[in-house]
C-alpha cells in the first residue's frame, strides 16, 4: 500500500463528485463504484468554499490516497463480505485522520471526508492498470473556535514511513520499495524536498542557528539520521558521520560551505541537539525494518507529544468550550446509563445500581439487603 500526502487550497470535493481530470474522458459514476468511509462531501464542499472566501490560507486542506497493489489486492479479494471489506476501508481511513490531527478533538475539531473507489473500469486512458484506491482529505480549519488547524503534514518523511509501514505489517499489505515511493510521490512534496535539499546546499542553513530552525521540527536522532538520508540526499562519510565515543555518540555535519575560518563541520550536539544524542547506532534500523510493535511505540509517542503541544497553542475561550463539551457529554452519557438501568430491573438491582454503582444481571438470590 502506497500513500501519497499533497496540499491544494480546493477542487477536492468537486473532483470526488465528478470525477473530471484533464487526462480522462471519463465521469466518476462511470469509472468508480464509490463507497462513504468518513464524513459529509457536502460539508467538506462547503468548508472549501468558506475558507476560499474568508480566509487565507497557504493551503486549505491536505489531501491523503491509499494505494493498493495488486498483492494488496489479492488479500482484499479473500475478504468474502463486502461489509467486512468496507469495514476495513473505514478503519484505514480512521488511522490516517486520526493520525494527521492527532491532538484535536475529532468530533468537534476535526472536518474531514473519506471516499472508496472500486475501479468499473480497469484500464485508464493509457492502457494502465487501474487498483481500488482510498481518497481522504482534511481541512486545515478548526470549526470550534474559527482558527486553523495544525496538521502533521511534512514533519518529516519519518513519521509518513512510519506510519506506512505500521499499517502495512498490521493489515498485512505490501510495503512499497523506496523507489516506487518516489515515483508515486506528489509533485508538492518533491518541490518541498528539494527546497529543504537547495537549502541544505546552499549558505542559508550553513550556521548553528540555521540548522537548529531546520531540525526544530525533528526529535529523535532515528528521525534526524533519516531525515539525512532521505530528505536532504546526505550520504554517511562523505556528508555527515557518527562521531565521538562508545559511551557518548553524537551526528557531525561535514563539508558545509565556508561555515567559518576555523570548521566547515558542524557537530549536532549540545545546547538545542540534546535530543538528537545516539545511544546505540549498531543495531540502527529504520522504520520499514522495525516491528509493529516498535513502530507502534513511535506513533504513540509522538502523538503524545501533538497533544502536549496543540494543547499549549490553545486559548482559553477554546479550552473553556471544549471543557463544556466534556461535560455535556459526561451528563448525557450519566443520564443514558442511569436510563439503561432503570429499565425493567428489580427494586434490589435499582438498589445495587444506586448505592453500590454495580449493575447486576439477574435476581439476587442467596442475598439479603436491608435499608
């Protein structure tokens, strides 16, 4: 399974309808059979038209797809019920939104759209294969107190292997090579890349402060050496080496150009690097190599870490809704149990419920209780 992230400030919603692109002839209705996974097209639609007129925006939403390969496929195809087949569409579909506005509260926060497309016709205008493919997108707009919303989109290519991989080993499906991952990825992001790889190159990002703005956004050095790698096209011992000693390992930056009269290295280490500090580079793996296990670890972590961190950029008006949300919530959740409950039980079991907050299933027998 390929996934492919992208920006666009609208068309989405007006594409999933029609299904008209430069490239084809053809009308959505006649390429796709179209299964709802999350959300209303309609409101996505109408939120592309307010944040075009009210706001502005670099961007107005991101736009995520699910490829599936034809081994992906094959393991779709053993799934006999459709039912439990969409279920598994919606599940996905839940994982990568939950993922790209981790943080949020999804329900009152979040405004999102999930469509299926199950190919009708199986060869394109180019005689290629046509796969069933997951189309998800996700307005960077925070409808509970009209600010924009913080996605994860472009941390780092990191996070997106990490959580390719996940799903991959979790569901079974095929983990892509790198190469097919570059071939398939969007245009913005290779522009995005290769502005971060002229930078890199370039006498912007050659001091200290520079690299410590370039890398705010990385917080581990599995994430840093990565990033090194695939973002940036650095190659170890001839752009940056492990440095140091057994006991205390650290990345060196070679090669930068005229840094200063003394360096053109510079060690990532230190006062704004301590994170980046390697603890054990023989066993270095990254994520498409990891377990689930461990890749699941990474994700947990870091969604932790969104939600400390979309928790200090909230004012206090938000709070202070999101608080009386909770507690409609809890009220009517309290109301609905105690409604439950009270339905066709015995007094001794409104007895139990109320004082003891125990719920039991049948008549008490062998039990006496005096009031």
């Amino acid at each position: 399974m390929i996934t492919r992230v992208n920006r666009a400030k609208e068309g989405f919603a007006d594409y999933l309808i029609s299904g008209a692109r430069k490239d084809s002839i053809y009308t959505r209705d006649q390429k796709d059979k179209t299964i709802t996974l999350y959300g209303n097209l309609q409101t996505f639609k109408q939120t592309e038209k307010y944040l075009n007129k009210y706001k502005n925006y670099e961007s107005n939403y991101i736009h995520i797809t699910l490829s599936f390969s034809q081994e992906d496929m094959n393991k779709l195809n053993e799934i006999d019920d459709e039912q439990k087949r969409d279920e598994l569409f919606k599940e996905l579909a839940l994982i990568y939104i939950k993922h790209h506005t981790s943080g949020y509260n999804l329900e009152n926060e979040v405004i999102a759209y999930a469509e299926a497309h199950l190919p009708k016709i199986q060869l394109n205008e180019k005689n290629k294969q046509r796969f069933p493919h997951i189309h998800i997108a996700i307005a960077k707009y925070n409808p509970l107190d009209d600010t924009q919303l913080r996605t994860t989109f472009f941390n780092s290519s990191f996070l997106d292997d990490v959580l390719q991989s996940y799903v991959c080993k979790k569901y079974g499906f095929e983990i892509p090579r790198k190469d097919e991952d570059k071939k398939n990825d969007t245009d913005e992001k290779i522009q995005d890349e290769n502005n971060l790889e002229d930078k890199i190159k370039s006498k912007i990002a050659i001091t200290r402060a520079n690299w410590i703005e370039l890398l705010k956004d990385i917080k581990t050095a599995d994430e840093l050496l990565y990033f090194l790698e695939n973002d940036l096209k650095l190659k170890e011992n001839k752009d940056f080496k492990i440095a140091g000693s057994n006991s205390y390992k650290y990345i060196k930056i070679l090669n930068l150009q005229e840094r200063n009269k003394k360096s053109n290295c510079l060690n990532v280490n230190g006062k704004q690097f301590e994170r980046f500090i390697i603890k054990d580079d023989k066993n270095r793996t990254f994520p498409r190599h990891k377990s689930e296990e461990e890749l699941g670890e990474i994700l947990q972590s870091y969604y932790q870490q969104r939600k400390e961190y979309i928790l200090k950029r909230r004012s206090k008006k938000t709070l202070e809704k999101l608080n009386e949300i909770y507690e409609t919530q809890a009220d009517k959740e309290k109301v609905k149990t105690h409604t439950q409950s009270f339905k066709y039980i015995s007094y001794q079991q409104k007895l139990f419920d109320q004082h003891y907050d125990y719920k039991i299933k049948d008549a008490l027998k062998g039990y006496y209780i005096k009031k």
